[in-house]
C-alpha cells in the first residue's frame, strides 16, 4: 500500500500543476465576441496558439476572431498568419483580424494596416503593423506571403540582405 502511494503522489502532483496551468492561461478569451471587436488581455496571462509564448505587452499583438466568435491572441503577426494557414488553410475571408500598430498605439483591421519587414518582434519575424504608411512598408497580403515563403528576419538569408550584412 505504501508503495502505491508514493508511486500515485507525483504523478497526482504532476497532473495537478498541468491543470492549474492550463486553468490560469488561456490562447482565446472563452467569450462570445458576437461584435468582433477587438478586445484587452492581461499581460503574462493569455497565450499565442501558434508559437504558445505569453503575451506580455500589446506591442506586436494580433488577433483572429473566428466564425463562432471566439477571440484568439498572437504576440506576434507573423504568428496569425501561420495559424490561419495551419488551422484554415489559408482561408481567412471568414476570419476578422486585428494588430495593434506601433505608430498610433490602437487595435486596427490587419489588412488595413501597413508592415515593415525588419522590427524586432517577439518571433524573430520583423513584421511590425503601422496605421500609417511609409514607402518602405508592404500591404497585408505581401506580409503574408513573405511569411508563407519564410521570407522574414528568422530566415539568416533575408536577415542578411535586409540588414545588409
């Protein structure tokens, strides 16, 4: 009996803490966005369903709000286009997206705004959303197929030619 018992209690302790993670951290806010705005997280306490690092600051953010209403986070651009390629396969006519631009510091509708290529973002990628353009900015639909292509800062050849080194 006490053999069993001390076999049954770290793996009880081990389960648990998985239970109280996944509890405490969330990739969707579990509400029903029938309006399809774009909504407020708490830093450290939502998680990107793409590449599930927590998102610790609005800088950088996206989101997609999907057919049934459900609101999902991304600490980075690059990472919604993967997920929408992964998840829809590509399809996205269906799904609202919004970023959060670094120039005027609000939520705008992602094929609205405009990207740079070589910003530090928190995946490496270097798409940074801008509401306003600059000549050296690429639409939504160049951004993702850059990102389709693995032509973003990740890939040390593009790093390469864009920081010209």
């Amino acid at each position: 009996m006490k053999k069993i018992i001390l076999y049954l209690f770290p793996i009880i302790a081990i389960v648990s803490i998985f239970i109280f993670i996944n509890i405490n951290n969330q990739s969707i806010l579990d509400i029903n966005n029938h309006e399809k705005v774009a909504l407020e997280f708490k830093p450290n306490k939502v998680q990107c369903p793409q590449c599930n690092m927590f998102l610790v600051e609005k800088k950088y953010t996206a989101q997609a709000i999907t057919m049934d209403n459900k609101t999902h986070f991304f600490d980075d651009p690059g990472c919604l286009v993967l997920w929408i390629e992964e998840k829809y396969k590509g399809s996205d006519k269906d799904i609202v997206k919004w970023v959060y631009t670094l120039d005027t510091k609000h939520w705008i509708d992602a094929q609205k705004a405009f990207y740079s290529f070589n910003d530090r973002t928190p995946m490496n990628y270097g798409f940074g959303a801008y509401e306003k353009r600059v000549d050296s900015h690429i639409s939504y639909d160049e951004m993702r197929l850059r990102m389709l292509r693995g032509e973003n800062m990740r890939n040390p050849k593009i790093r390469k030619k864009i920081l010209g080194y």
